[in-house]
C-alpha cells in the first residue's frame, strides 16, 4: 500500500524534472557583462580569464577597449569565483560600477576605468537588475524577492529614497536618454511558465509612475532572455529576446517600444558555457553583443560583435585571453557575409565587406525538413548578389554559406 504513493511522488517529481529543470540546462544565459562607457566607441567587459593547472576556478578580468571592440586593455583583476559580477556605466567619463561583486548588499564603484574600486553598503540592493548612464552618480535598482520597491540612487550610491514602493512587477532594466526616463520590464507571470508576450514599462518621471505596451514578440522565452537597452536619440529602445532554438532577436524601436523592427536573428549560439550580453554604445546607430567560453578551460574564448547600423550587421571581433597582458592580443575575424533582408519576401542579398572576395561563396536555402530549396554562387571578387526565394512558401529556412572551408549558417524568415 505504501509502494503507489511513493512511486506517485516519483513520477511527479520526474515530471517536474523534466519539465522544468532539463529545459534550462545547456541554454545560453543572458547576462550584464557587457557595458558602454562614457566616449564614444568606449565599452567595458567583465570575463573569465585564465587559470593555471593547479586552480581550481581561476581568474577574472575587466577589459576595456576604446575602438568598439577592436583592442582591448586590462583594467582590474579579481578571482573569478568569489567575485564574478555585473557591470554598468556611468555618464561620466572614467566611471563604471560593479554589482554582486562583494555581495548581494554591496554596490563597488570605480572613478578610475575600473582599476581600482570604493565598496558602498547598500542594506536592500539583494539580487536585482540595475540601470545607470544618463545623469551622473544615478543608479536604480529592483524589486527584489525581499525587497518589493524601486529605488533611485544619487551621488554614485552616498544617497537613495524609495521612487516607487509598488513595483514589484517590474523588473528594471534601463535609464532613458533623457533625465526622468526609465524603462522596465513588467512581469506579472510566474517562473516557470514561459510567455510569448513582453510587457514594456515607460516612466518620465523618475519611475513614480509607468506606462506598459505589451508587444508579441513571437518569441516563447522566460524573462531573463530578455535585455533593454537605450539608444542615443529620445524614445530609442533596443531589446534583445532568445528563442527556443537559441537564436537572439534584436529588435529597434524609436517610440519606446510602441512599435519594434526586428534587425537581426542571431546564429544559434552554443548551449552550455557562454555569456551574452548586449548594449547600445553612445554612438548614433551603435549596437554591441558578446560571448565568452571558458569555464572549464585554462583559457577564454571572447567575441565582441560591433553593429554601427542599429544591430542590422556586425563586424567581429575575437580576442583569446591567456595569462599575460601581452597575451590579450586582438585578432580580428573577416565579418562573415550578410544575409539581408531577414524577414524576405521576393529575394535576400548576400553581401560581403572584404573587397576583394577572396574565394567563391555558395549559398544554399533549405526548408525545415533539411531538403535544398535554392542555391546560388557568390564569386570572388563580386561584393554582393541576389538570391531568389519569390516563389518559396512563406515560413522558416535555414541557410548555409561555404566558403572555402569556412561555414556559416543561420535563420531565414519569408513572408508574403
């Protein structure tokens, strides 16, 4: 009698199991570990590092680089299991702070380009999104599982008050352009269930009080795939969702996210083992994503992808992070040919910037069940031509470009 409630509890924890847990292991998490600074092409990364045989985790860096990704320097190091963290800008030149990195209760900031950092105590930060950038020495943060409010802080942390006690639906996510704007993601469901209908928080008034559009994104993603970031102009609003095939969609809004233009479908990224972050720059059009791989290795693999057209193309840019300075040497990949427009409806353009093209390209089109569609041949020396899908079906492809032994792939979307 005993044996069919027990084996009951199994099966429902089986399912529990199944259904919540595996869903979530092997995906790539998106994460805070990526920052624009103040200047222009000035970004911030924190990543894993290096470690030595003998380490168990090793070591942490942050990196700064001034040309968008293109060289980086070593700014502060830090042993990567006590101390990883979260990284956000200030608007002053020089200034970046640091969250999680001493504990859920205090907030590190840097004057100096994150070389050295001063602890500020913060009783109820716990573990919450952050915001800063628009007006110096201004963070905001939460709500958070103990601490249900939404909290405005000045002066690089020395002062705060409470800006709204009834925000624990929203999970704060950028400042505005402007003085007063903050923007937020509203949540009003509960983990796990996942949703395909993102709500946008708007507030000009410090976050007293917001504004939600609720956007269908298309996408069946838990809220932390989600990021928000500001662009340079008044209403410009990047966000940033994973699908459930691991492709990130980076939409642009110019109206506070009342209407979003879907610019790229990323490549599927590795499962397991990779950070990607996302931020605007302080450059009109500026857009950075980048990934880190490493955990278990003696090393780490970092990509800085630079967009200076809204996040529509990127130039890449990878650096290997070995266990000296000199080591943290910049080897810039040739950007990978684009596929434009993604959504389609009567042809795509396959585009490279390398001029010459070096070797022939071909791409081939195909549908869900992985049978060939179209195919066409980009020759060397030819920058760019047309591929012809008018007379495809509307739906999903994906597509394949060879290049000598180079390949590339990714998703296609046709509409009619």
């Amino acid at each position: 009698m005993k044996t069919q409630p027990l084996t009951l509890r199994i099966l429902f924890l089986l399912i529990i199991y199944c259904s919540v847990i595996l869903p979530n292991i092997g995906t790539a998490q998106t994460n805070h570990f990526l920052a624009r600074g103040a200047d222009t092409a000035e970004i911030y990364v924190t990543s894993y590092w290096y470690k030595v045989p003998s380490q168990l985790f090793g070591w942490g860096g942050i990196f700064r680089s001034q040309d968008n990704g293109a060289t980086l320097t070593l700014q502060h190091k830090y042993n990567y299991e006590k101390n990883r963290h979260e990284i956000y800008g200030d608007s002053i030149s020089g200034t970046i702070y640091l969250q999680h990195y001493a504990g859920l209760d205090t907030l590190m900031v840097s004057h100096d380009f994150g070389i050295t950092f001063n602890a500020k105590f913060i009783d109820f930060i716990g573990y919450v999104k952050m915001a800063s950038g628009c007006m110096s020495g201004e963070l905001y943060t939460g709500p958070s599982i103990s601490y249900p409010g939404l909290s405005r802080f000045t002066h690089y942390g020395d002062s705060s008050y409470i800006t709204n006690l009834n925000a624990d639906s929203l999970l704060v996510m950028d400042v505005g352009s402007l003085p007063g704007e903050l923007y937020a993601q509203l949540w009003p469901y509960s983990w796990p269930i996942n949703m395909d209908t993102l709500g946008i928080a708007y507030s000009s008034d410090y976050g007293q009080h917001f504004s939600v559009i609720y956007q269908d994104t298309g996408l069946i993603s838990y809220k932390s795939n989600y990021t928000f970031t500001r662009g340079t102009d008044q209403g410009e609003l990047y966000i940033t969702g994973k699908d459930t095939n691991d492709c990130y969609h980076i939409f642009h809004s110019t109206d506070n996210g009342q209407t979003l233009e879907l610019k790229q479908i990323t490549q599927p990224l590795l499962a397991c083992c990779e950070d990607i972050s996302f931020t605007a720059g302080r450059a009109p059009g500026s857009f950075y994503m980048s990934r880190v791989i490493g955990y278990s290795s003696y090393h780490a693999d970092l990509w800085i992808y630079y967009s200076s057209d809204f996040g529509a193309t990127f130039t890449t840019y990878y650096h290997s992070l070995d266990s000296t300075l000199t080591g943290v040497v910049r080897k810039e990949i040739i950007p990978e040919l684009k596929v434009f427009p993604n959504p389609a409806t009567e042809q795509v353009t396959i585009r490279t910037e390398v001029l010459p093209q070096r070797e022939d390209a071909q791409i081939t089109l195909y549908d869900l069940l992985g049978k060939p569609v179209a195919m066409e041949i980009l020759p060397k020396g030819q920058p760019e031509m047309a591929l012809n899908v008018r007379n495809l079906a509307q739906g999903v492809y994906y597509y394949v470009i060879t290049q000598n032994q180079r390949r590339q792939n990714g998703k296609l979307v046709i509409v009619k």
